[in-house]
C-alpha cells in the first residue's frame, strides 16, 4: 500500500537526531502564447515548469514576485518555552538520560489585528508562547486553539504594527507560479531580519508525507530552513497561498526530506482551520475508520472494481463504523451519492460533518455495491487501535499468539518499517520501549519492558499513548538469534481516521 512511503520522511529525521541529534492538447480558442514542448498545454507567462504535465521549461525564469506588502513587518518569530522534561525515546537512545526541550522557534503571520496563524506541531507541550518582531520587540501570545488535524493553531497578541496579510480566495494555485516563502530562520535571534526565499509551486495535492493527519500540501522549490515552520507563502501580490510546515521532533523541525522540497498548507485549509478554532472549535464528528488510497494490489486481493479509490484498512472497535459493518477491504465508492475521489477530499467532508448527523456510504465488497448509514459520534481526542490491530496498520506486522507465553510474525508488509529494518516471519516479539507515564505518575525513564501476551503488549501501548512521546519502539528475536528494533513514528500522533 502506498502509506508506507510517508514514514521515510520521519525515518530521516528522526534518525538524524539520532546521531546527532499528465499528457494532452491545448484547448481549442486557447490565446496564442508559449506552450510547453512535451504535452503542448499553455505555459504561464515566465512558468519553469508545465502545469499539466511537470516538464522544466529549458530557459525559462520564473517571474520576480511583486513586493505587496513588507515582508519585514508581515512576518514574525514564534518562541515557544517548555518547563517539563519531555523525555522523548530518541532522546534516551542517543543520550541514555532524558531529554529536555527549551524552546523551539518558528515563524507566524497575521491574518487579523492581533490574531496570528503558525504551525500548530510548534505549540505541542509549551507552558509559554511569544512573538517577536523584527525590530526585537517580544510579546506574550494566547493560544487561541490549535486544529492539529490540519496543523494549523491561532494566537493572540498585541503588535498592531506588524501588517495583516490577506489569504487568496478568488483563484487556485498553478503548477510552475511564483512564489516567496519567508520566515525566521532558527539561527535569527532579536533583532534579526526574516528572511525571503523565492521558488515556484512544484507540486499541487501532495500528500503521504507524514507531518499532519490532513495532507493535501502545496509543494515548493525555494529553500525552507529551519525556523520557517508556520510563516506564510505568498503569490505575486502578497496574498497568502499557504503556511509553510514541517515535522517537529524535539526542538528540531524539518521542513522538507531532502533539498528542493518544501509543503505549505494551502490557503483553503488555513482558511478551514482559522473559522472552526474561531467557532469554538466544536466537536467533529468522525465514524471510527481508515481509509487508504486504493492500488491495483489491494483492488485484487480484496476484489474491489477499478473506480474504487479509496480502501478501509482498519476499523476502530466500538466506533460508527464497526457498529455498521463495516470491514477492512471495503472499497469507498460514494458519501451521499457523491463520488469518493482522494482521501482529502473525503476528510474535508467529514470536517464538515456534525456529530449526531448519518451520512450514507456505497462500498463495494467482494463484487457487490452496500450501502451502509452511519451516525456519526463525536471525535475522540486519542482514539485507540487495538495493540495487535496498531502494529498491522502502522508497522506492517501481523503478530499472532503461540504456545500461550510469546507473540510471533506472522507476515510483514513489502515496503513497511518492520521490512525496512529486516523483521521477518517466525521473529519474536521480545520488548517495548516506552517512556515515562505522566497520566499515571511514573517517573521511570525510557526503557524496554518484556512482552509476552497481547495483553502485555496492550498494556505498554496504553503506557505510551498516554504521554508527549514521539515513538514506539519494538525488538525482536530472529531465528538466528539476531536482534532487530523497530521504531513506529506515527502511533501516537493525532489521527488521520474518519
């Protein structure tokens, strides 16, 4: 399945803190202009790249971006204080002590006087958030809310000075247009000037990354160093297409997995952020299930037609979902007669969705069309996975009981974490490794804890789930007697299930 691509971003960074710590014609009545030498589609005046099919424009300069409003007194740098030590599991592998963090830095820009968007991955276990503007005046800001389903988070704060910038609304983004991506970067202190980084959108729809549970990213070439997290991107009049994100572990954020590559939330989804935190940020409603893109192998195994695009993967026990029928290989073909087309579209109707409305769903299963209705509930802030159910979804592991005293590999999905790191069928399950318990008082560090039963490893899941950690990590015995680890980024972040 195509979701085990998004952990390789994680695996990267998480690793380095480690050690460290579309083919076509033009249409008919098109203006004359450049077109683009492969697929014949009109090119943007200046573009790089074609819209329609990616190819690079040889020759081609993107055009400069207007300056719109100052870029110096439109931005400003987020400074966010901890005063509990967040004793990641990174942290103790590499340090063998916790690990603390005392700030992390990013960037904001206003969208209203006195209110501030930023990426909401900056604010996680923060006593204290301030913002400081270029000329080194430093306020108190008030966390508003946070949606961490889009990653977006909205404060408060006095600098009627700073300039209010303005989302775009009347039209989309393009593949190839310029834009300007600006921000402090970590290394600035007070009095330090942001800085501007000029690119072209080099991808629309980019999702499978692994930083926020709603991915539906706009793609860039500029260069976004660190610090740039939460700072807007903007178009040739200086209107906002998107907030720059990025994955934070520990005081450390990665803006992109390698050079050349950057994501924004697009304006559209800022914009679905900002107006639910300004509502009061009510209850979602949500019926307790996954969906992933559908595939030709999944199609196949599960006997799905070719118009399905979407599979369940996984059914959360007593959600709307299970009490429907739902099972795990149902295709999704239709939410109240609309067809379904990406997973982001169909979160996007959900989002829409109050708990106690039904909405009727058309899957296919084993050649026939259902319809199922669900009623939806209210979102649970930490929806669980059965242990055994949350090392198939997220480590790729089938892990099935034997002689009463061990859990052993059943299968390992080709291209899974568990695969990356060599675990193979008939491997042991061995130990968890899981932090301090704040919830119940523990004041133990990181360390392995034995497992033998599904319930030992249900109870060492909880452990986790119940605190600030980053990672899950699992050991095994081969057969040869080598032992293998394996670390699961994203069991303990905020869902992606409907």
């Amino acid at each position: 399945m195509g979701r085990w691509s998004s952990r390789s971003f994680r695996v990267a960074a998480a690793l380095a803190l480690v050690v460290a710590f579309l083919s076509g014609s033009p249409m008919p009545g098109a203006e004359a202009g450049p077109v683009c030498p492969q697929c014949g589609a009109p090119l943007e005046p200046g573009a790089a790249f074609c819209g329609k099919c990616g190819r690079k424009v040889e020759g081609a300069t993107a055009p400069a971006v207007a300056e719109g409003p100052s870029l110096r007194t439109a931005v400003v740098q987020v400074v966010t204080a901890h005063d509990e030590e967040l004793t990641s599991t990174l942290g103790s592998l590499a340090y063998e002590s916790n690990f603390r963090i005392d700030s992390i830095l990013g960037s904001a820009f206003a969208i209203a006087p006195g209110e501030f968007v930023t990426d909401s991955g900056l604010l996680v276990g923060a006593k204290e958030v301030q913002l400081r503007t270029a000329s080194g005046r430093t306020v108190k800001a008030q966390v508003l809310g946070g949606d961490s389903m889009i990653g977006v988070a909205l404060l408060k704060a006095d600098l009627p000075e700073v300039t209010v910038l303005r989302l775009r609304e009347d039209e989309p983004m393009r593949a190839g247009e310029s834009l300007k991506a600006t921000g402090f970067p970590s290394a600035v202190t007070s009095g330090g000037e942001p800085t501007v980084s000029s690119g072209i959108v080099s991808g629309l729809h980019r999702g499978a990354v692994g930083i926020h549970p709603i991915e539906d990213y706009l793609q860039t070439d500029a260069s976004m160093p660190r610090g740039l997290a939460g700072g807007p991107m903007l178009d040739g009049r200086g209107r906002v297409v998107g907030m720059s994100t990025g994955l934070v572990l520990g005081s450390r954020v990665w803006l992109g997995p390698q050079s050349g590559i950057g994501y924004a939330v697009p304006g559209e989804w800022v914009r679905r952020a900002v107006a639910w935190i300004r509502s009061g940020a009510p209850p979602r409603g949500w019926i307790g299930a996954y969906a992933v893109a559908a595939d030709p192998e999944s199609r196949a195994k599960f006997g799905l037609p070719p118009q399905a695009r979407l599979v369940v993967d996984q059914i959360f026990p007593g959600s709307p979902a299970a009490a429907a029928g739902l099972k795990r290989g149902d295709g999704l073909m239709k939410v109240e007669g609309e067809d379904v087309s990406s997973l982001s579209g169909l979160q996007a109707r959900f989002l829409g969705v109050k708990p106690g409305d039904s909405v009727t769903l058309r899957i296919a299963r084993g050649g026939e069309t259902l319809d199922r209705s669900l009623t939806l509930v209210p979102r649970p802030d930490k929806p669980r996975l059965q242990a055994v159910d949350a090392m198939r979804f997220f480590g790729g592991l089938e892990l099935l009981a034997e002689g009463g005293d061990r859990l052993v590999v059943g299968t390992v999905a080709p291209g899974s974490e568990s695969a990356l790191f060599k675990v193979g069928k008939g491997d042991i399950l061995l130990s968890v490794l899981s932090k301090k318990d704040w919830t119940h008082g523990a004041k133990d560090n990181s360390r392995w804890r034995s497992v033998h039963t599904a319930a030992d490893l249900e109870e060492r899941i909880q452990t986790a789930y119940s605190d600030l950690d980053f990672c899950l990590g699992l050991r095994f015995r081969s057969k040869d007697g080598t032992k293998r680890e394996v670390f699961l980024w994203e069991i303990l972040t905020p869902t992606a299930a409907l």
